[in-house]
C-alpha cells in the first residue's frame, strides 16, 4: 500500500523556523517527482514547492522563495520542507504529494498538482503571536 505520511507542523511565532517531513512507505521516492502544496482556510491548495525525481530541478511558489527548502533523503525515503522567516499568510495545512513520471509540473511559475497520484493527509502549521 503506498502512503505518504507528512509530520513537523505546529504552532510558531512570526520569524519562527519548522521542518515539515513526508515518509512514504510502500514504494521507494528516488524517481517520483515530489511537491508540497499548502491549503489555508477558504483557499484552494496551492503548489509551494517541488523537487524531481529524473533531474533533481527544484522549484519554489514565488510566495516562498528564499525562506523554504526543499530536500530528499532516499536513503529515508523522505522529503523535507524547511521553513524559515515564517509569515502569518503561511498558516495552512501543508500537503505533500508524489508523481510518478518524476517532473515537477509548473504552471506559470508554481508547482502544479496535475500529476500528482499520491497524497499525504497533511500536517497543520500555524504561524501566529
């Protein structure tokens, strides 16, 4: 059975730091393509970043450009997403996903969900004084 388990959100104070991780179990992420997107409340989810499986190209949602990275572990079979400088408008629950073709797909600029087979149930972060 293949899942995809995300962990690492809370609550944090604006500036504050949090590491997101997503395990998956059930096949192996060396060659899937692997995004997180983030849905905030009355929001539709959107793309935050991605990382593929064929070429190792990385991508960033402008909104977080500079204050997030992405990385992979296939030894852990995991991927992380480490937040810096966080915002309040970064307050969602973050989703990982996994596409098996491997390439991230971008649509003007942001990772898009198309593709995307494989979710996570998601972890909340809430950046708030």
């Amino acid at each position: 059975q293949l899942q995809l388990v995300e962990s690492g959100g809370g609550l944090v104070q604006p500036g504050g730091s949090l590491r997101l991780s997503c395990v998956a179990s059930g096949f192996t992420l060396d060659y899937y393509a692997i995004g997180w997107f983030r849905q905030a409340p009355g929001k539709e989810r959107e793309g935050v970043s991605c990382i593929s499986g064929s070429d190792g190209n990385i991508y960033y949602a402008e909104s977080v450009k500079g204050r997030f990275t992405i990385s992979r572990d296939n030894a852990k079979n995991t991927v992380y997403l480490q937040m810096n400088s966080l915002k309040p408008e970064d307050t969602a629950v973050y989703y990982c996903a996994a596409d098996p073709h491997g390439l991230c797909r971008i649509v003007r600029g942001t990772p898009h969900r198309s593709g995307m087979d494989y979710w996570g149930k998601g972890t909340l972060v809430t950046v708030s004084s």
